[in-house]
C-alpha cells in the first residue's frame, strides 16, 4: 500500500468516527440538558396583539363550572347579600356558616365593557359554601342593549347561577325617559330570551316610582330603601325583595355589604333558575 493509499484510509477513518461521536447521545445530564431545544422551540408562537388584547386580566373569559352538589345553610331563611369587587376577598364558608343568609347575588358586569373581577372567585366560593347564587349586571345607558348583552354573556352562563340574574338599574342618564325606558325593555327581554327565565329587575323606591311604574309588572323585583319602613311603590308593585341596608356587617366579609330580605309571600322557589 502506497504512502498516498495509507493517508485517504485514515482520513475516512477520523471522517468516520467524528460522525459517530456527533450522533451518540451525551453520556451525562449536563449534556442532555444542553441539547434541548430552546424554550422559543418547545411552545408556540406568542398571540397575535389583537388576541392578546382580548385576553388581558381585564377581560375575564368565560370560565368553566363543575362543582358537587352541597348542602345548603339556612335554606328556608329570608334573607341574602349582594357582593362585587368592592368587598375584596371573601370567606364565603364562613359567611355560609355563621351570616344567617340564603342567597347571594354577585356582580358579574356592567355596561358594555366592564366585567367584575372578583366574578369567578366569588361564584365558586359561595357555591362551594352551600349558597344559592344568581349574578346582576348593572345596566349603563351609553351602552347599547346589544353590547351590553354581549358583556353579560361572554361571563355568566346559565350554569354559574340557581337563582334567575337580575338587571341593575339605576340611572337615566341624558336621554330621554321614552328611549331610556325603550332600550332598558330591549335589553330585559334579550336576558330573558338568552337565559331563558325572566330576570328579576333591581332599583331604588324613588327611581322606580319616577322612571318604571308599571313597566314589567310581570318580572320579580327587589327594591332599595335603607330604612326601616319598606318601600312604598306608586302602584302597588307586589315586590319579591327588600334591600333593606347598604351597610351591614358579616362575618367573613371586611367592610360593609348589601343585606336583602324576602317579602312575606315570597320564597327563593319562585326565583330559581
């Protein structure tokens, strides 16, 4: 064998084991741990900003529920609470437990953009803890009835709540009563038809003796009058529900809270959902 023979065989040789030596797999986990791919190669693409938009913290999607039947704290009592974002963090057992309360309503959105924070926190928890829930939106007039709905919607699906929603009505506004009164009955009814049962309709005595005498007499009602005599309405209204305070105090709940009481005649088996 040549001298030019023997040095092409060893190049091939070195060629040859340098491609051996590449595709082994590393020996130790320092190794293995270097040859992954890069995070940016394991996940996908970052949203589009548009997408991202819509799913900032802001915007609560509609999330979804699945929690066992519990039983019930004082079931056949008469009154409730009302909540938002405004009570922060709640102990919902503890308010189960030791508030004396049947029911709970929990703010869920109002006009057409905004959307409780505390939404999802608050249904779990006053469900895991054994209580009735229904949810309100607090209805804007600068917003239309249509993107109003689609605010409500996009977060309280019919499975949150036991207890029918209720729209939150309290201000006119710069319209004209004939429009205001026109818009609000188109965004009632359009709760109705996407949920499926009349919503019970939330005011003060004053505002509804002004604005909405004889309107839905045939929807449920809880009315607002924070003193002791109950509400007196223009025409007579049979209410279902008294919000009788705005500053009462329950245990797991810091700070001041909406307390409500059933009517005499009234149970929570005519508002069920």
């Amino acid at each position: 064998m040549n001298k030019t023979m023997r040095q092409l065989l060893i190049l091939i040789f070195l060629t040859t084991a340098t491609l051996y030596n590449m595709s082994a797999e590393p020996r130790d986990k320092k190794h293995a741990t270097s040859m992954l791919p890069s995070p940016s190669m394991m996940f996908p693409d970052h949203l589009p900003k548009k997408a991202a938009t819509d799913r900032a913290p802001e915007h609560i999607e509609f999330f979804a529920l699945s929690i066992a039947p519990r039983p019930l704290y004082h079931a056949t009592g008469r009154e409730g609470l009302d909540v938002s974002h405004y009570q922060g963090n709640i102990d919902w057992k503890r308010v189960a437990q030791e508030g004396n309360v049947s029911y709970a309503y929990i703010k869920c959105s109002e006009g057409a953009t905004i959307q409780d924070s505390h939404y999802q926190r608050n249904i779990v928890g006053a469900k895991e803890a054994g209580l009735p829930v229904g949810v309100y939106h607090f209805y804007r007039t600068t917003s239309s009835p249509a993107d109003q709905l689609a605010n409500m919607t996009s977060m309280a699906r019919r499975e949150h709540m036991d207890l029918v929603p209720i729209v939150d009505m309290e201000h006119r506004g710069k319209e004209s009563i004939e429009n205001f009164q026109q818009n609000l009955r188109i965004f009632v009814e359009s709760v109705d038809r996407y949920y499926g049962k009349r919503p019970m309709l939330y005011t003060g005595q004053n505002f509804y003796n002004r604005y909405l005498v004889g309107l839905f007499p045939e929807h449920s009602w809880m009315i607002a009058k924070y003193i002791e005599e109950p509400p007196l309405l223009n025409d007579n209204l049979d209410y279902a529900i008294w919000q009788f305070s705005s500053k009462s105090r329950i245990p797991g709940i810091n700070g001041h809270v909406d307390r409500s009481r059933l009517m005499e005649g009234h149970t929570l088996d005519e508002i069920a959902l």
